[in-house]
C-alpha cells in the first residue's frame, strides 16, 4: 500500500501540470480577457473610472487623461478614450496585467508563485486572492462537507432497507419520493424554502444571509453551534434534496446484486441472520461501486453544486467566486479555484483508493493494478 501511494503521489506532479497547462493556453487564448475587459470599461467609463486607472493603479504608466494625445475632459464630461483608445494606452493596460510578457513566460511564473501558493491579487476586487479564497473556503466547505455526510449517511441505510424489503410497499414509497426529490431544482427548492421559513411571506425562522451572524464573536459556544447550523439549514436542504435519489438506488441495486449471489445463500443456509449476512459478508462487497462514487460527489458539493444556492441565501463561497471570476476574466481568481479544484481531486482519488482497502481487505494495491488476495 505504501509504495502504491508513493507511485500515485508521483504519478500526481505530471497529471497536475497537464491540467494547470492545459487549462492556462485554452483560457489564455480565449477572446474577451481582462484587457479587453478592461479597455471596454475604458471606452465606455466616465471619470471615475479614468481616475481609477491614473490614479489608482500605481505604476501603470496610464497618464491621467492623456487619451490620444489630447485633453482628457470634455464639456459634456467624456472622454476622447470613449471614442477610440491610443496605443500607449493599450500597451499600458496590458503592462497593468502582465500580457506585455509571453504566454510561456507568464504560465512559468504563474506556476513558479503557485508551488508556494502566492495566487497574487485579484485584477477586479482589488484585494489578494488568498483574502479572497479565505473567505469563500469556510462557506464552501460547509456546504460541501455537511451535504455529502447527509447524503451518504441517509442514503445508504435507505439504500440497504430498500435492498432488504424489494418489492414491498416501503421500497415503492421511498423509491417515489426520492426520485421526486430528484426532480426538483435545488433552486427552485431553495426559493421555496426562503418563501415559507426566511421572511418570505410567511414565517422568519431562519437567517437568510451569510454563514454566521454578525454578533457572532460574543456568542456562548453553544450559541455559535445554533447560530451556524440556522444559518445552513435552508442551504443545505436545498442541496442534499435531489442528492438522495442516485445514491439510494446505487445503494439499493449494489446490494440486491450481492444478496442473490450463492455465497449469501449459502451463510444463510448455515443459520446466519440476515443482518449478520449483510454486514459480515454482503456490505464489504456491495460498498465499493458505493464509495467509488464519493470523490464525485464531494467535489460536485464543494465547487460546483452550490453556486445558485450561494447567490439565493447570500454565501459567498468558491462556487460563486469562481463564476464571477469567469464571467469577468479574472484570470488570478480563476486559475486559484482551478489549482484548489484540481489539487483537491487528485488527492481525493488516493484517499478513495485507500478506503477501498479500509472496506474490503482482500483489495491490494501492488504491481499494474488491483489485484484481489
């Protein structure tokens, strides 16, 4: 096993810079970045925004209003900038951001900052993207964490009673309403919930922004423990409500599959009971396809699955960030979410491998593959 977890560590330095450089030439070479995003700003800004690019950006080289080569103001309070920038100004901008440097030359030095995590400033918020990540982290977490422990720790028991009692009445039931769950919008749902329990139209139950209240330092411990989870109630609901339905019936099917197998008759034919059957013999094989499926689960949670839910209840998460930074060429933010995103992935896939073993001794890691003792 150990030397199986070193050859995946290693096997992880190449896979990961495939991803990062991948990922860095397809977005670099995409239209719309943040000069072109930034010059639209120009065309299109009034003096706050000159102001901001020649007096608050530093050393960008931008002259405040020198736009080509003319007087900045004019009597309706434009600029000639709107109308069409000067190359120097271009150039500016682009020294602003870095793209004066070649494309390889900036993937090195981006990678170089990353290997000790310096992700740099945001190009739009104005602050680092360490700041940023900070706070986005807590709340993605949360929501990722606490939603696949719910899922799993539901579903699965749901899963097995079902495999148990298949075909009864209990089986049809729980079939139908987690498929139904299935079939609701999370936001939708979340809309809903925010209508019926968080000021809507009918009862304030519970906080509908952020992750903790504001008075949240000078709260009891157990005070902080209330105020947190009210606060994630909504959101998480409106996450796990359609997470039951895949994980049930993979449950479900993985066990029915191992309890017609001949060993399961077999030990019952001996007079075991069913439930030491099924937990002595079937649940370790049954739980692998079950487990296989948790990295997906739990990175869908973390980074992608939330971002409605976070923009519905006032979360600022990673999903969120991560949009935001796409929809405006933020390329450090981005490519800090990728990095964590993928880092996190990787690492998660070794961590499933290794429960796999936890599950089923007779699993080994060694030579090409897996092999089973």
């Amino acid at each position: 096993m150990a030397a199986y977890i070193l050859r995946r560590l290693a096997l992880l330095v190449p896979t990961f810079f495939g991803i990062i450089a991948l990922n860095f030439f397809v977005i670099q070479s995409a239209p719309g970045g943040p000069v072109e995003q930034y010059l639209l700003r120009l065309e299109g800004a009034d003096s706050v925004f000159m102001e901001r690019v020649g007096g608050e950006s530093g050393d960008t080289g931008i002259a405040t209003p020198q736009l080509d080569g003319g007087s900045a103001a004019q009597g309706d309070g434009l600029y000639k900038g709107q109308r069409g920038l000067s190359p120097e100004v271009v150039e500016a901008v682009r020294r602003m951001y870095g793209f004066d440097r070649p494309v390889h030359e900036r993937f090195w030095l981006m990678l170089r900052n990353y290997l000790t995590f310096d992700f740099g400033d945001s190009f739009f918020k104005g602050r680092s993207v360490m700041q940023l990540l900070g706070d986005a982290l807590p709340v993605s977490i949360s929501l990722g964490l606490w939603s696949t422990l719910i899922i799993y720790f539901v579903s699965i028991p749901l899963g097995i009673r079902r495999a148990v009692r298949h075909g009864s009445r209990f089986d049809a039931v729980t079939g139908t309403l987690v498929v139904i769950g299935d079939a609701i919008p999370g936001f939708l749902f979340a809309v809903l919930l925010v209508v019926l329990f968080a000021g809507g139209s009918y009862w304030n139950i519970f906080p509908l922004r952020g992750l903790v209240s504001p008075d949240f330092a000078q709260m009891t411990l157990w005070q902080k423990i209330g105020d947190y989870f009210s606060h994630l109630a909504l959101p998480l609901t409106s996450l796990v409500i359609g997470g039951f339905a895949t994980l049930t019936t993979l449950t479900r099917n993985s066990f029915l599959d191992e309890i017609h197998r001949q060993y399961t008759a077999t030990a019952l034919a001996k007079g075991l009971t069913m439930r030491q059957v099924l937990y002595g013999h079937v649940f370790r094989n049954a739980m692998l396809i079950v487990i296989a499926g948790f990295p997906g689960t739990f990175i869908h949670m973390f980074f992608t699955g939330s971002v409605l839910i976070e923009v519905i209840f006032s979360l600022n998460g990673l999903g969120l960030l991560g949009f935001e930074a796409a929809m405006t060429r933020d390329y450090p933010v981005m490519f800090a979410t990728l990095y964590m995103f993928t880092l996190l992935g990787l690492l998660t896939r070794i961590i499933t491998d290794i429960t796999y073993s936890l599950v089923d001794p007779r699993i080994t890691f060694g030579g090409r593959g897996v092999a089973r003792g």
